[in-house]
C-alpha cells in the first residue's frame, strides 16, 4: 500500500504537468483571431464594403483638407488650429487602423485577423488614438477657457512653445497608456477559443477570452484608465462652467454669439465622443443585442473621424476660407 500511495504521489504532479503543458501548448498556438462578421449574407457584406468604403474616404478628404489648409495657411497658425490639426491626425489614423480590415473580410467573405494585427489595433484603437484624443479634446478646451476668461494672458500660455509641450504631452502620454495595457493584455494566457464578438479587436472583448482570474491585473489598468478620462472629463465640465458664466455676462448679443460660435464646435465634437462611447460600454445588458453592439461600435469608430471635419468646418469661417482657397488653388494650378 505504500508503494502504491508513493507511485499516485509521483504520477500525480507528472499528470497534472503534462496537462498543463498541453492547455499551454493551446494557448501559445494561437496564431489569429476571428472577427465578427459585419454581416451574413453577400449582399449586405458588399452593401457595408460599399457604406465603410464611402465613409473612409469621405474622412480621409475631410480631415486632409484640414490638415493641409492648416499647414499651408498662415492665417490659421494659431494654438487652436495647431490643435485642430494634431485631432484630424488622431481621427485620420483610427480611421485607417479599423476600417481597411473590416472591408477587407467584408468583400473577401472573411473573419480573420492575425495576432500581430490584433496587438496593432489594440495598440492603436483603442488606447493610442483614444487616449491622444480626448487628451486634445481636454487641451483644446483650456484654449478656448483661456481665450474667454483670460484673453489677455492668451500669448503667454497658450504661445507656439506651450502648445508645442502640450500636443508632445498628449501623445506621449497616449503612447505610454497603449503600450502598457497592449503589452499586459497580449502577455494573458487565452483559455476560451480566439473568437471576438466585435469587428476590430478590442481589449474588453479579448479579456474575454482570458483564463480565469488572469485578467484582473488589466481590469486595474483600464480602472485606472478610466479615471484619468473622468479627470479630463471634469476638467472640461468645470471651464465651460466659468466659460459660460463670463460670456453670459458680455453685454452685446453679438459678442455673446462670438464667443459661443468659437465654442460650440467643440462642444459638439465633445458630446458626440462621450455619448457614442459610454452608450456603447455603459448601456444595460437588458437591451443588448449582437446587431445594436455592432451598430454601436461602428458609431463610436468610424463616425467621429469623419463627422468631426465637418463640424469644426462649418461653424468657422477661417478654416472654411482656408480650405476653399486650398482647393481652389489646386484646380487653378492643373
């Protein structure tokens, strides 16, 4: 009886070894992922090739326009054009970094999506261009707080240098955010199968797939994440408090409707960044449903990059002038 006890002990651990070397072996193959289908018949796949093709190159001309128009214009080399710029380039690469894939398996009747590729999307997506995003949001809201409630301390804190510091500030601080979280989702051991229920990869969906009680490191990360956003998020709320209550105080109905015009733009790209995201994350499971979260993640993807050209665009008059004398020039030219 004892050497039988011992010959269970020492099988045991040997067993145990060899299945947990297996379930590593599954894990460690993974070498792509499946990305939900945008549709299920080749009809409506062609229809959304078509509907993500227009809207891609609709944002690809409006946001380069922008750019140009801002860089060529020496009229418009001011902190919130410089601004203005550096959020087209923000929107131009989530445009790029989501949508080519998701056309791409649409009109090749596909879902794959390599892993590298995943970890790019990730990268970029959902943290980089995310995060470099409403960093700008919160710094093109103290430009406009400072040309309202302080315009006569405007060249000294929003000059080229500060705005140069600002934008790297943003950027870097994107890079860094991406890089921790893509590095700690990607090092997560995948238990449950490679399949995302989403048409980009995306961390919530790949912690998903994570072995149990391996996920809440990332869990923390994006807690953390989450509260760094509601900062800026205050932090706008509170300078458009102060920024209402000085423009509300300007005695002309012209120079109330000044300083508004300069705000509103933003104030609508703000809104539309925030409410398409916390509906898509934060609405209740009662009402969720595979066709409303597809349709909610394209909102909050692809619209904002190609509507936001248009609503800076039509609210100000320089840049319009700008970028009509952009083009005009170039048709001159051929």
């Amino acid at each position: 009886m004892r050497n039988l006890s011992s010959a269970v002990i020492v099988f045991s651990p040997a067993k145990g070894s060899n299945v947990w070397r297996k379930q590593m072996s599954n894990i460690s193959s993974i070498s792509h992922f499946l990305l939900l289908p945008l549709a299920d018949t080749r009809q409506l796949q062609l229809l959304h090739f078509c509907l993500f093709l227009g809207i891609s190159l609709a944002a690809l001309l409006a946001n380069g326009l922008i750019i140009s128009a801002v860089a060529c214009s020496h009229l418009l080399h001011m902190p919130m054009f410089f601004f203005l710029l550096n959020l087209a380039l923000t929107d131009l690469g989530s445009i790029l970094t989501t949508v080519p894939k998701a056309m791409h398996n649409s009109l090749w009747d596909t879902r794959h999506i390599s892993y590298e590729g995943c970890a790019a999307q990730v990268f970029l997506v959902f943290f980089f261009f995310l995060t470099s995003e409403f960093s700008l949001l919160t710094i093109m809201c103290y430009d406009r707080y400072v040309s309202i409630c302080k315009p006569l301390h405007y060249g000294t804190l929003l000059g080229s240098r500060a705005c140069a510091h600002m934008a790297a500030a943003a950027w870097a601080s994107a890079f860094l955010n991406a890089l921790m979280h893509t590095a700690n989702t990607f090092s997560l051991p995948l238990c449950k199968g490679n399949a995302l229920d989403q048409f980009f990869c995306e961390i919530p969906h790949i912690l998903k797939l994570a072995c149990s009680k391996s996920y809440l490191w990332e869990l923390g990360l994006l807690l953390f994440s989450i509260c760094l956003f509601c900062c800026c998020f205050l932090f706008i709320v509170f300078s458009y408090v102060q920024i209402f209550r000085v423009v509300l105080r300007i005695p002309s109905l012209q120079g109330r409707h000044k300083a508004f015009s300069t705000c509103l733009p933003h104030l609508a790209v703000v809104s539309l960044f925030l409410s398409t995201g916390i509906f898509a994350y934060l609405k209740p499971p009662s009402i969720s449903s595979p066709s409303l979260d597809l349709a909610l993640s394209v909102l909050y993807s692809v619209v904002p990059p190609a509507v936001n050209p248009l609503i800076y665009s039509l609210r100000n008059q320089e840049l319009k002038a700008a970028v009509w004398t952009l083009i005009t020039g170039q048709f001159q030219k051929h």
